[in-house]
C-alpha cells in the first residue's frame, strides 16, 4: 500500500474532486460522495467507482478525510478551514495533501518496500532532491533506475521501483510542489524544483518585518519539509548513499534544488537576501557545474505575497 502505486491507491485529479465535493457538501454518507464523484449512470454497468474508492480510502487512512461511526465522511477539520481560508485553491488541496504524505505518522515503515503509507513518496522525493537538478532531468524510469542502483550502498535500499510508481513520483511531486514536466507534458523530463512547496511556509517562516538568520531559517524549513535540506527523511536517505557515487553538498552549501527555490523566489519578489560580513553564518547557493551563485547570511520577506 503506497500513493505511488495510482493502480492501487488513486489519482491526483480524483483526490482534487473528492476535496472540491467534501468541501461543498460536508459531513455525507460515503456512497453519497462517490457517487457524486464518480456516477454509476456513467459507468455503463462497470465498477469504475473503483478508483474513486481507493482514493478515498487510501486518504482517509492518510488522515485527509474522517469517517464517524454512523460511516458518514467528511474533510478534517484541518484540511477544510485551509481550504475554505484559500477560497478553494488548487494550492491548499496541495499543500495539506503535501503535509500529510510527509507526516510522521504516515511514514513511520520508512523503508518499506510494502505497508508504507506514504513513505514510497518521501524516499524518492528526498533522493530527487538530492541530486544535482542541472545534470538530472530523468524522463522515464529507465534512466532513474542505474543512478538509483549505482547510488545506494545496499540491494535492499529502496528509492524508486519500476515505471508504474515512477508515473507515480511524477503525478504527485508535480502536484504536491516538487517538480514539474519540461514542456509541461508527463513525456517529457522531470524538472526536481520544490519552488512551490518553499513558497508555502514562508508566511510561517519569516515575520511580517524583520529578518531571520539564513541557517535557521534552513533548519525550520527542514523540519516542516522533511525532504528538503537537513530534514529528517532527507539525511535517511543521504546516509544510504555512497560517497564516491554521489556528491554531497560542501559544509555551508546548499542543494542544488533548494539553491533553486530560493532563487526563484527571490526573483519573484517573495524573499530577500542579506549578505552581511559581520554575520556568524552564512549559506551558498549553487548553481550549474556546482558554480556558487550567491552567499546569504539573513532571509527576510519580499513585497509579493
């Protein structure tokens, strides 16, 4: 059982419909809420409420959705004040489905291959993240695949297995904040940018006036993003890796897909940067060829909201 695994544990767009349909109706019996999903009139005598069924089920187990004792279903409360407080947004759905797949609760078998919740989709997401965004743009599993093998120190370590659950990685990193398509279609690479999911704490991170330490600014995003740099799934999966296959990140580096976020934020005007000589710390962002394309001490919010 794994969200990776679409054939077995659902899609991004029925999950979308099923939050958009809870959010409207609230608390309704569970067959009311598939059907409004997914009508029986339109499947034509077949069972293709089946995919509406793993999904709910597998978020359900996920903690999105609630069933009382009567079996009636609705939203957490959590998810359903987000979603309400964003207008409905495609982006809350998100980032309170992101939260959920990295939550300690769904991602305690770690490395399990089976019964792992959603911690299929956190090892791979802490590995992409990993490595170096320039030279790694995998368009099919074919091409992910030796790097994982050459990588890791034992057989037995698992970050992605075969083309299904890659499909998988795809669909849900791009809509959970982690990456997006070149050219914006599935067939083509799979751009590692986490850009969105960065964007998402910064109104926790940063105050409304006023500056924040770049190291700890790192460490608290690391926390909330376990996949991202210095997060706890992030150096599970680190330790795993050989260091003569794979580069790690100098002492007061970042990654080159955290490097990346940041970037893009800055330009967006969603963040600042502070480089002060006086300050105890400071970070590099890397770029291409492992070019350092800034140093910044201090972090502060920008005029874009």
């Amino acid at each position: 059982m794994s969200i990776l695994n679409r054939p077995g544990d659902g899609l991004v767009s029925v999950l979308v419909a099923l939050v958009r349909t809870s959010a409207m109706i609230g608390s309704t019996e569970r067959d009311k809420l598939l059907n409004i999903v997914s009508p029986k009139s339109l499947n034509e005598g077949k069972n293709d409420q089946d995919m509406a069924i793993k999904t709910l089920n597998r978020w359900k187990e996920l903690g999105l959705f609630v069933q009382n004792e009567k079996g009636d279903v609705k939203l957490s409360e959590e998810c359903r004040a987000l979603y309400k407080s964003s207008n409905g947004s495609l982006a809350a759905i998100a980032q309170f489905s992101g939260q959920l797949a990295l939550a300690p609760e769904n991602n305690q078998n770690f490395w399990s291959d089976t019964d792992n919740k959603s911690a299929d989709f956190s090892r791979a997401t802490a590995w992409m993240l990993a490595q170096d965004i320039y030279d790694f743009v995998p368009t099919s599993y074919a091409v992910v695949e030796p790097i994982c093998n050459e990588q890791v120190l034992s057989s037995d370590v698992i970050l992605l297995q075969n083309d299904t659950r890659w499909a998988g990685y795809g669909s849900w990193a791009t809509f959970l904040g982690f990456g997006r398509f070149d050219s914006g279609k599935a067939s083509g690479g799979l751009i590692t940018d986490p850009t969105p999911v960065v964007r998402f704490y910064l109104k926790d991170l940063l105050p409304k006036r006023g500056e924040v330490a770049i190291n700890d600014f790192i460490g608290e995003l690391g926390t909330k993003v376990p996949v991202l740099d210095g997060g706890d799934y992030r150096r599970k999966i680190e330790s795993k890796l050989k260091s003569d296959k794979w580069k790690k990140p100098k002492e007061g580096e970042l990654s080159t897909s955290l490097s990346r976020a940041l970037l893009r934020l800055r330009e967006s005007g969603h963040i600042r940067f502070e480089a002060r000589s006086d300050a105890g710390a400071q970070m590099k962002l890397i770029g291409r060829e492992g070019r350092v394309v800034e140093s910044v001490t201090h972090v502060r919010k920008g005029e874009s909201k």
